[in-house]
C-alpha cells in the first residue's frame, strides 16, 4: 500500500466482500484501519480471502455504522462504541476488602477427585513396572547403563510421564500471530499418545482468555506499534552488555523515570526479566540474620529469590491478616532462632494480585500492621500494575493507598503494557542499593530497545502527556499542538500523574489518544467491566470461582484432572473456538485443578458472552456447577450485563 489510492481501492474490494457476506448496504464495511497504512496493514487488515464472517473473530458480528470510526484490527482489539460496557476499577471507601468466601464442592466431587488420582497412579506404576521388563530400550534414560548412573530420576519424573503427558495435549499449544483478542493456533495431533505432536499445516483462529494482555498493548498496529519501528530504525534491536558494563542507554533512564512517575516513588529500576527481578533483587536487601514473612501462595521467583539470599522465611495462610499478626508478635518476640537475638530487619512479601487466585492483598489491613509492628514491606505487582485502579497505577491506587508508604514496589511488564521484564521502585536509596547488588545489574542482558520504547509508550498512553509552551523537539508534537490552539501546561505546572513531554524520547511518534490519555482510560474502564462480568456471570451460573470481582484473573474450579482436559478440548473445538489456561497440580493444590480465563481490554462484551454461553454447555455436561446460591439462565445473565457489573455486592 504506497499509496493512499490504493488503499481505497483495497477498502473497496473489502467493502464488496463484506457486503457479498451479509453486511447491510447501509452500514460501513466492519474494517479496521490502523493508526499508519503500512504494508503490513494490508496482510492483517484487507486479506480477508479466506475469514469467516460470521464467526465474530476477524470481523465483528454487526458491522459498525457510518458515524463509527474504530482504529484498531477488531481480531487484535475488538471494537466497542458502547459506553454502557465501562466501568472503574476501585475499592470503595468506608468498606473492609474481604474476598469472595471460598466455597467446598460436595464431598462425592472431593471423593471421586482423589479416586481418579489413585487410579490414573496405579495404572502408571503398572505400565512402568511391565515396560521396564518388556521394553527396556523406553526406559533406558531412566535406568543405570553402561556404568553411567541416570540421568532423569524414574520417581520424580513420574508425574510427568504418567499423568500430565495423558493430557499434554492442552498444553504448550504451538501459536502465531499477534497474541490479541484472537489468536491463531498452529494446528496438531498426535499418534503416540502425545509423546510427540506433528503439525497438520492448518491454522485455526481462536477467541484469546489464556494471554497475559490485560490492557490490550499487544497489537501489532497502532501508536505503540509505531513507536516501536520508530526505535528499531534508531537503536537496533539489542544493547549486548549488562546495565553495569556499558549497557545503559538512554532509554534506560527515560524509561525508569517515567516508572517512577508513574508509580509515585522517587526511583525506579528496570530488569530485562520478570522472574529474574525477584530473584535477583530480593537477595539484596535481605541476608543471614533477617527474616522474610512470605504469604504462602507467593510467587515461585519469590521463594527462589528468599532461597538465594540465606535469611530466614517464615509463610503464614494466605491473605490471613489474623495469621500474619500472631506471627509477627512470635517472631519479633522470640528473635532469631538459639541465639534469641533481634532480627536485623523483618521484610512482609506478598503480591498485589495473586494469579492463581485472582484474590487481592489485604493492603489497608497490611499498612496498619506496618505501622504497628515497625516491618519493611515488599508488594509483587506483576499481575495488578496496569490491570488495577481507576488510573491504573494497581493495587495501590485500587485502595487508594500513598505508594510512597510502601517500601518496595515490584513489578512486570509483561502483563499490562505487551511489553517484557520488570521493575523495582521506591526510595532512592533503597533503588541505588540494589543497582549495585542485584545480580541483574551485573550479569544480566539490558533490556532490549524495542521492549524499552513499547513500556514507554504504552505507559504514556495510560497517563496521557503533558504538552511544552516552548517550541517542541519532537515534529508530531508540534502539529499536535497547533490543530486546536489549546492552552497547554508549562513544564513547571505539570499536571499531576501525567507524562511531561521532555520525558519521552523526541523522535517518538505520538496519537492524539495518547497525549490526552483517553486510549489509556478507554482500556482501563474496559478490562474493569470485562473482569466484573465475567466473575459475576459465572457465579450465577453457579460454577465454584475464587478472587476478587475486579480480578482480571479469573480461576472456575474443575476438580478432577480428567474434567481438566476434557474442558480445554471442549473449548478448543467448539464452532467459536476458545483458548483457555488450565492448571493442576503442582501449580494448585492435588484436588483444586482449575481453568484461569486471562481477560483482557481487548475483549469485547460479545465475547465475554460467548465465554459465559461455552462455559454454561460444558459446565452441565460435566457437572461443574456446583456452587450454592440462587442461579440465573444464561441469557438473562447476558441480558442484564450492566446491571450486575454495577451492584455494589452480588446478593
């Protein structure tokens, strides 16, 4: 497309085939311009030979009207012009958090759980034990040959083996494309009994409720997209050092200042891993003779990062404030272990959102101990930044809780801003101390040029950007600033929260949307009504689901393993077909296997429909709702989405 005649032209034919489909002559084609015409819109926009229109994942089920200008591909970001399907993330003052009850399925469920389990164990060591005598050749990484011992551990790796390899094909699922609100899948199957998978050559498009994207900034179009070629074409696409030996760009330090900033702490570090934030930072602020207190379904980076740094580690039930508290009294009292000696410090771990749980920390509760008990505190806010609070700064700015009053604040990218890696914010005297002694600093690759532009401006879009009095460096801000003669603020009266434009790199090119923070809002109002209807919706269909109502998370409890696999394929090839995340053991705990829908933005209300409509099917075939308390029909649950998203508390 070099031309903007023969994007008409291409916008033309669409229009004929949209129309040839079924589309109104009286409405706009469902097209889906991006912010820039470039030759990759024509493969993800205008090549439509082979899309289904009726199937509402490549195009939307009802075109948009005339008056309706959408900017995004609706298969990346779906269109939704309706205001009525937003809503705020935020606690409301005055009430105490508590989390939904977490409910018991009845006992025949529990029963037949853990005899599925010994079943599928017993038929397992059965097969080793035949297999070991009459096909030794399998088992001969397993056994001691040739004067070498084994390599793999026959015990440990039986699980593997013996149960999840039954249902591998749920897993790792091979996938292309962009990871938005669809998703296409690299068709697969198996002849021996999923040790080994073989591609077909087909692909399938699949609605997406298992990708970390919870604003939407996974797009392969629009400003961050932009912003990201903009940066390749000036940095490349690596640094080669660590942070420590010449590997510090610029954007490096823009991309930790507007951290900061965003967050509201004076400091911020970036890593180039969110796993290896934990476990690198963690070892440098605490050591031998201090004590980490670890709610007990924290993060594995966590506990490896705790491991790693020699100090104590006491776990308390999680989000059990009353726990917490009889165990801070213990441990304060009774010092270190023999000697009886005071600890150095006492660090509290816990995260903002757990994503196995979808169940908010505790926080007001948390900061009142803090005060009381005189102990450091670190908040894990991979999945809650971004996803939480009415301007998205998470679990924080959810309860309406000053940052600064929380020592440590760490952080993904991952989830919320389509981007990868970490941060740590605080004080600058705590950020200055683990640039130093976190092992990532030495030893570990700088985040990379085109991670650090999309975190910068997928963050900017979120706090929308302060415009300059004086003559602008960067061209687009320029034409910005003149379309409308808008007053604009001075860069000494920057409007509080918001991105000051001397903040970002001036060869970045930016949207009207993101300098006055409305794509950002959009997002955000979008994902809190998406995460509320869907939790909702489910617990009236009566299936067992754990979290908060604003948790983007959310796990439905399936029990038995079988049920587990039986689901996902269930939702896989159905006629709108679903991705979908399950998890077993041991990620959970040996009978709370559960499917976890990741929502995003990106979703629609329609499509949140069709998850309610999928799961109410497939919850009666396979006798998952079990659940007490009144329960609604499917439809009527659909119909009165924005009544329920806007209860106050569900009766």
């Amino acid at each position: 497309m070099s031309t903007a005649a023969s994007y008409l032209s291409a916008v033309s034919e669409a229009d004929a085939r949209a129309r040839k489909h079924g589309a109104t002559p009286a409405s706009t084609p469902a097209l889906s311009m991006s912010s820039s015409v470039t030759s990759r819109s024509e493969d993800t926009v205008l090549d439509d030979s082979n899309v289904d229109f009726a199937d509402g994942l490549s195009y939307p089920r009802v075109p948009p009207t005339s008056s309706q200008v959408f900017t995004t591909v609706h298969s990346e970001f779906g269109h939704c012009g309706n205001e009525e399907y937003r809503y705020t993330s935020q606690h409301r003052k005055g009430v105490p958090y508590k989390s939904i009850p977490e409910q018991d399925p009845p006992y025949y469920i529990l029963l037949t759980t853990y005899i599925s389990y010994i079943l599928v164990i017993c038929l397992g060591h059965l097969r080793d034990f035949v297999g070991k005598r009459f096909r030794a050749a399998n088992y001969r990484h397993l056994l001691p040959w040739n004067g070498y011992a084994a390599l793999n551990s026959d015990f440990d790796s039986f699980y593997t083996r013996r149960l999840k390899l039954r249902i591998d094909d749920c897993f790792s699922h091979p996938v292309t494309g962009v990871p938005g609100r669809t998703i296409l899948l690299l068709d697969r199957y198996s002849s021996d009994y999923n040790k080994t998978m073989v591609p077909t050559g087909t692909r399938t498009r699949a609605l997406n409720v298992s990708s970390y994207n919870y604003l939407g900034f996974a797009q392969g179009n629009g400003p961050c997209a932009d912003a990201v070629e903009a940066g390749i074409e000036r940095y490349g696409v690596a640094v080669g050092a660590s942070r420590l030996e010449g590997g510090t760009l610029d954007l490096h330090l823009q991309a930790e200042a507007l951290v900061a900033r965003f967050l509201g702490t004076e400091d911020a570090l970036v890593s180039s891993m969110g796993f290896a934030t934990n476990s690198t930072i963690i070892p440098a602020l605490v050591s031998k003779g201090c004590l980490v207190i670890s709610d007990e379904l924290n993060h594995a980076s966590i506990r490896f990062g705790v491991r790693l740094s020699g100090a104590n580690v006491r776990t308390f039930k999680h989000n059990d404030m009353n726990a917490l508290e009889n165990l801070l009294r213990e441990v304060i009292s009774q010092g270190q272990p023999k000697t009886h000696r005071p600890w150095k410090k006492i660090l509290v771990i816990v995260e903002g959102l757990f994503s196995m749980e979808g169940t908010l920390a505790n926080l007001p509760v948390i900061m009142e101990l803090k005060k009381k008990y005189k102990f450091y505190l670190f908040v894990d806010e991979a999945h809650s930044v971004g996803a939480l609070g009415p301007r998205g700064r998470g679990v924080t700015d959810y309860f309406g809780i000053d940052p600064r009053s929380v020592d440590i604040l760490m952080g993904t990218f991952t989830k919320s801003f389509g981007a990868a890696g970490g941060y740590i914010a605080g004080s600058k005297t705590i950020i200055d101390r683990v640039r130093i002694q976190g092992h990532s600093g030495t030893y570990a690759e700088s985040m990379s040029p085109p991670v650090l532009t999309q975190v910068i401006a997928s963050m900017a879009s979120i706090m929308g950007i302060t415009l300059p009095n004086e003559k602008p460096s960067s061209p687009s801000l320029a034409l910005l600033r003149s379309s409308d003669h808008t007053p604009v603020v001075s860069e000494s009266e920057l409007i509080p929260g918001t991105a000051p434009a001397s903040a970002l790199p001036s060869w970045m090119p930016l949207a009207r949307e993101m300098i006055d923070g409305s794509d950002g809002r959009t997002r955000l109002r979008r994902l809190a009504f998406n995460a509320r209807y869907l939790n909702r919706g489910l617990r009236r269909l009566g299936f067992i689901t754990y979290g908060n109502d604003d948790s983007p998370v959310v796990p439905l409890l399936l029990f038995h393993p079988g049920k587990m696999a039986v689901f996902s394929r269930m939702m896989r090839t159905r006629a709108t077909p679903i991705v979908v995340v399950v998890v077993a053991y041991p990620a959970t705990p040996l009978v709370t296997s559960r499917v976890r829908f990741c929502l995003s933005s990106a979703h629609t209300k329609e499509d949140i429909d069709t998850v309610l409509r999928a799961c109410d099917e497939i919850g009666d075939l396979l006798d998952l709702k079990q659940a007490s308390g009144e329960r609604w029909p499917v439809e009527e649950i659909i119909s009165r989405a924005v009544e329920i998203v806007h209860m106050p508390e569900m009766p």
